[in-house]
C-alpha cells in the first residue's frame, strides 16, 4: 500500500479497543504519525484550544481532521462538534462524528451542526483500513477545506438520492 498524503488527523475516543484499531488502521496505511489520540470531548476541546497538556503546538499541531466519537463521558462528541462550529477559526476543519450509534437525533444534530460527515463504525478491521483510507482521500480532494460535507458513500449526512 502506498503511503497516503500526511494529514494530522484528531480521533477523540474513550474507547481503548477502537483507538487500538484507528492506531492499527494508520499503521496499515503507513500513517501512523498522522494520528493524535485524545481519551475524550474534554481532552478535545483543550487540545483545540492549546490548553493544558496541549499548549506546546510543535507536539500538539493543530490538526487538519477531527475524528470524534458521539457517546463519550463529560463531553459527548455532538458537544464537542458544537463547540468547534462556534468558533470562525475552526468553520474549514473537516469534522466527521465516528460510531456505533444510528439515532436518527445523533444524524439530525451531526447535520445541523454542519459535520463533514456521520459515519458507522465498521464491523471489522479491514473495513476500517478501507474506510480511513477513503476518509483521508475525500479530506484531500477538491472543495474539502470549506468545511463542507465529504463526499463517502458511508456518509449518513448525504441527502438521499
């Protein structure tokens, strides 16, 4: 597999075994260094905002992808989509919500709050390396730093049709 472009991708997720199969994803896809894991919302939102742990930008850069999970304790990634859309310096950053959760609510809000894109966690790890691959292509591609939506037939967003 061929090395794809180096995007800093943000994946903020409590869960260890997805955050060992995301890790696992990138490595496949010869990436690894792209990827900055957060444990959850909170973690996020500082990392974003250089606080804490996360002040010194040469180890913490701002990143060109956030990958978030929807159910999170303290701060649920709806919340954290939310915050970043607040904020004018963020409205091009590419958000996509990762997840096991279908709720049509959990689509409608992701929508509303302009996601880039809402999509199911797949069943198996060769899914995974298939889908980030096709992720980190559609961030790459054409009109994708308008903070717009992406264009993956995954994507729970798309208008029907």
């Amino acid at each position: 597999m061929s090395t794809l472009t180096s995007q800093l991708v943000l994946y903020a997720e409590d869960d260890e075994n997805d955050v060992f199969f995301m890790e696992r994803a990138f490595s496949k896809l010869k990436i690894r260094s792209a990827l900055q894991v957060v444990p959850d919302g909170r973690a996020a939102v500082d990392y974003l905002s250089g606080a804490g742990a996360y002040q010194d930008r040469t180890k913490c850069p701002l990143p060109d992808i956030l990958l978030l999970d929807v159910k999170m304790p303290d701060m649920s990634g709806l919340e954290v989509l939310q915050w970043v859309r607040e904020r004018p310096a963020f409205a091009a950053l590419p958000i996509l919500l990762f997840t096991s959760s279908t709720q049509r609510s959990d689509i409608e809000f992701s929508r509303t709050h302009r996601a880039s894109a809402y999509l199911v966690k797949p069943s198996n790890s060769e899914n995974l390396v298939a889908l980030v691959s096709r992720v980190l292509a559609a961030c790459d591609g054409p009109g994708s730093d308008q903070g717009g939506l992406l264009d993956l037939a995954e994507n729970q967003l798309r208008p029907a049709g």
